[in-house]
C-alpha cells in the first residue's frame, strides 16, 4: 500500500508551516446500501476512524477507530487509496495536512460496551445525503471511490 497520497487537496499559503496527521477511515455499507458515518455533537459529518497511534499499522487503526466511535467489530475487504487534504484548524491555530487511509470494511457485529466517544452517533443514510454533508473534501473522494467499485 502507498504511503504518500494520491491526491492531494487543499492549499497553503507558501512556506506556511503545518504538520502532518495520517489516519485511517472506513466506508461501509447495510443491507439497505445505506453509507455508515459519524456525526459528532457539533453537527459534523465524518468517516469513522482516526489518528493512527505510534506502533500501529494503518488496519490496526482502522478497527481501533472504528471499535471507539461506532462500536462496530468489522472485517477489512478492501484498500481504497490514501489522500490528503491541507485545512485550517482553528483549535490549534496550525494548518494540517491530513493524510487519510480508506479502506472499505464488513461490519459483523455492534458491541455498545465498545463504543467509548460518548460525542460520536453512527447514522445510516443514502451515499447521496451523506456526499454533502461530509467535513472533509478526502471522505467525499473515499465515498467516491466506494462507488466507483461498486
């Protein structure tokens, strides 16, 4: 697997200091071909997953995040590319280049006792409500590329 995106979004201002937060994020489907996503207490729409932590692999992070957020036990299926995208973050006053793992994932079971974000709900909608209302330019390329494999 590539460890440099393959698509980078998002600019900076030239010689713009930032810092670099690689992660891994899931894209996974019901029986219904409803897309799981994350909506965090602000009203924010993501992927699940998240940081990946020093001695982890990508895959490792990836069910780490999804455990955390959804509660979900999953397989992994398939890798779906790295890309990144430069923001603002306006907590730390820092831009970031956020450099995303996507992988498309089986969930096989929902274990509530291993949910431990309190601030993060699992929601089912359609891949086409859910394209908009993504936080991230690269989680909408992932639900792009989901689909592009059909």
């Amino acid at each position: 697997m590539p460890l440099s995106p393959s698509l980078q979004l998002g600019s900076i201002p030239p010689e713009t200091p930032f810092y670099t937060r690689p992660g891994s994020y899931a894209v996974f489907f019901n029986e219904k071909n409803e897309v799981g996503v994350i909506r965090n207490d602000y009203g924010d729409y993501f992927l699940a997953g998240g940081g990946i932590e020093p001695g982890e692999t990508k895959e490792e992070a990836l069910l780490r995040e999804v455990q955390e957020e959804a509660g979900l036990l999953a397989n992994i299926e398939a890798y779906l590319g790295t890309a990144a995208e430069y923001f603002y973050d306006a907590g730390s006053q820092l831009y970031v280049n956020k450099i995303g793992h996507f992988f498309l994932i089986s969930p096989y079971k929902q274990d509530l006792s291993l949910k431990v974000e309190d601030d993060h709900t699992l929601l089912w909608m359609p891949v086409e409500k859910a394209h908009p209302l993504m936080y991230h330019d690269i989680y909408r390329w992932a639900l792009d590329e989901a689909g592009r494999r059909g």
